[in-house]
C-alpha cells in the first residue's frame, strides 16, 4: 500500500509540529494514511510529500473547523505548560488546554469526526502521593490538590473529552467515540533536526552548566519514562480501538502508557551523565527540602516574572514527578488496545548527544551568573522571611 493513499481515511493531529506529534503523523502515512498536522508554528522537520501541514490554533474554533472538514479521527496532543516556566503561565495553560480542547470537541461535533484520541498524562491522577502499580480504577485527584495549573488543566480537559464520548454528530453522522492515553514523561532523543538541549527537560542544559550536582529523595523511589515508539504504537492502537471493527472497545475510556519498566529518576539518567563524561552527583538532598525551594522559586517568579522571566531550576510539580514513587499497570492497555511496549535503552540517546557536539566541560561561572543567582537568592531569603508565616497556605 503506497503511503497517503487514504485507505484508513484521513486523520488530524494537533500539535502536530512537535516532535512526538511529527513521528505520529510520519508513523500514520507510512500505514497508508492520510495525514494532516495542525500546529500553530511549522514544523522543523521537512514534512514528507504527500502529508500536509496546516497552520492553525486550537483555541481559535474557526480555524479548528476548517481544518477538520472531512477528517475522521482527530489525536489531540497539542498542549502546554508541562514543565519549567511555562509551567506559570496560567493565562495561556488555561485557553490552550481547556478552551482549546472544548473547541476540539465542539469542532468533531460540527464537522463530524467520529472519532478523537486524547493525549493525556499521568498527572490527572497524580499530585505527591505513593503509587504503586496503579490502575484506571484510581479516581481523578481532586483539582484543588494539583500543585500545578497544567496537571489541573488536564485533568479538566480529559474529563471533558471522555463526558464528550457518545455525542451526537451534526447532520446525522453518527456518534463521537472519545478515549484518553495518560503517558509517563518522555526518555527519548529529538529528532536530528532538534537543539541537543531539547531533550529530556532541560536536563543535559544542567548538565553542561554544572548546576547538575545533587540529587534527591529516596532512592528507592520509581518513575516511569515512555519511549515515542512506544506512545506512537499505543496512539494508533486506541485510534483503531475506537473503530466498529474493535467495537468500540475504548470508547470513553482512559489507558495508562509506559514503557512497564519502573526506575529511579535519576538512575535512568546516570548513563547519560556519564556517557557524556560528566561525573554522576553523589549529593542527596532531602525531598521537603527541594520541594520547599521549588516553591519559594515560583513565588519569586510570581513576583518579578513579567519583568524577568527567569527559567526555574525546578517547579513543585517536577520535584513531586521526579522524587515520589508513581508508577501504573499496562493491563487494561494491554488487554483492550493490545499495547506491548518495546524496550529501550539510553545509548542511542547518548550517542546522539556525542554527535552534537554535547559532553564538553562545564561553562565557566561568570561575574554575571554571579551577580544574577546572588539577587535571586537574596530576594528568595526576603520572601521567605516575610512570607514564612503563611507559606504553608499560599497558593500560586
């Protein structure tokens, strides 16, 4: 079967620029499938001929309209907000996840798409507390316990996307059939046509700044990473256990997606520290106290961020994510979508990090980080200070 040539009929990503949504749409056209990617920035691939790229934005409902004329499965993973300092921007984690996901829904409603495969996370379930081999029966953790805006945000538009399922479709087409995948955090490498520092949040970016130089928590604790083969294949999965011909085994039902391969965090990174010739921290820093820092840090960009926009060097959310064991059961995933996720290790990451150029020594300390970390460590010991006796009560 030549790629494109629609015998699957034609399928909308949105987000479809990033690098997870590009390898979907890639993965789709190689089945024969007629693609489209839809993102509000161009793709910095070169997108393969017979795929088709639109410019456009979800929280705008016209353009999401237009966009999904003659469309019959929508994968909605544009998102934002997901770590660092994007993490505070409430204002535009609010319209793009919520109000760009009822303006996703409201579109496959008009137009008629019948089916809408939604990316999720771990974290509509998660907010700081243990879990051990979790399942889908666990229910939603109560919005006013998310540390974060994005984590509440989705929780609110999986919720939004699973009541959407069964909804009539205009002109009599039928219903939309909606499901959700919750995936762990991304352990792969970018694209080639990627920045090095792109991968795996910022984390070499440390690395090579020699800000890497502790770790934290138990070291017992486990996390789990998803590999993008592994998200592509259970995305497709789902796509087609919304179809009659599977019976509609996943309509209005959320799946947890791992790699099944629970590790330590910072275990999971040690060969790539050390691939790249860095020494592996042997500092461990108790949790409170990190988390502590991560939020005075987020008071502080609460305060000067529209004058400096500083990036974090780690919100609540990531110290809850990376230091807190959380990890989930692939049975429902397996037994309804057939999900079997391939392992994979660290090497081809490494190797591709070597090839970039990544590994040399740690930057010099200048005068000017200097003076930059020395003002916001003074005016994080003026907000803790003043701010001590309500801090357990603040909220951002």
């Amino acid at each position: 079967m030549e790629p494109g040539s629609s015998a699957e009929g034609r399928v909308l990503i949105t987000g479809g620029a990033g690098y997870f949504g590009f390898r979907l749409g890639c993965a789709m056209y190689q089945k024969g499938v007629d693609v489209i990617l839809f993102d509000v920035m161009k793709p910095l691939q070169t997108v393969p001929e017979g795929m088709k790229f639109m410019q456009g934005n979800i929280c705008c409902l016209s353009e999401v309209e237009e966009a999904l004329r003659d469309v019959i499965c929508v994968f909605h993973i544009a998102s934002y907000g997901m770590s660092g300092r994007e993490q505070l921007n409430r204002k535009l984690i609010e319209d793009v996840n919520v109000k760009g996901t009822e303006n996703v829904i409201q579109a496959c409603k008009s137009t008629g798409v019948s089916s809408l495969v939604y990316t999720s996370t771990y974290n509509v379930i998660f907010g700081g507390q243990v879990i051990e081999n979790g399942d889908e029966s666990l229910p939603y953790l109560p919005l006013h316990l998310h540390p974060d805006h994005y984590s509440r945000t989705k929780s609110l538009a999986e919720m939004k996307v699973l009541e959407a399922n069964g909804a009539e479709l205009g002109n009599g087409k039928g219903v939309l059939r909606t499901c959700a995948l919750r995936p762990a955090k991304p352990g792969e490498p970018p694209s080639q046509n990627k920045a090095c520092k792109q991968l795996c949040p910022r984390i070499v970016s440390y690395i090579e700044r020699g800000l890497f130089q502790f770790v934290y928590g138990d070291p017992l604790s486990l996390v789990e990473f998803v590999h993008v083969d592994n998200l592509v294949q259970a995305h497709i999965l789902a796509s087609e256990a919304l179809t009659a011909k599977k019976k509609h085994i996943a309509a209005g039902q959320a799946y947890f997606i791992s790699d099944e391969r629970p590790v330590n965090n910072f275990e999971f990174f040690r060969p790539l520290v050390e691939g790249l010739g860095y020494k592996f921290p042997t500092r461990r820093l108790p949790l409170s106290l990190v988390y502590f820092f991560a939020f005075l840090t987020e008071v502080v960009h609460c305060l000067v961020g529209h004058i400096y926009n500083f990036q974090p060097l780690l919100t609540r959310t990531e110290v809850y994510k990376t230091g807190v064991t959380h990890y989930f059961s692939m049975e429902k995933a397996r037994k309804e979508l057939g999900y079997e996720p391939q392992q994979y290790s660290l090497n081809e990451v490494v190797e591709w990090f070597r090839s970039q150029g990544c590994g040399a020594k740690p930057r010099s300390y200048t005068m000017k980080h200097l003076i930059r970390h020395g003002a916001l460590l003074l005016l994080l010991i003026a907000v803790m200070v003043s701010w001590f006796p309500s801090a357990v009560t603040f909220s951002l």
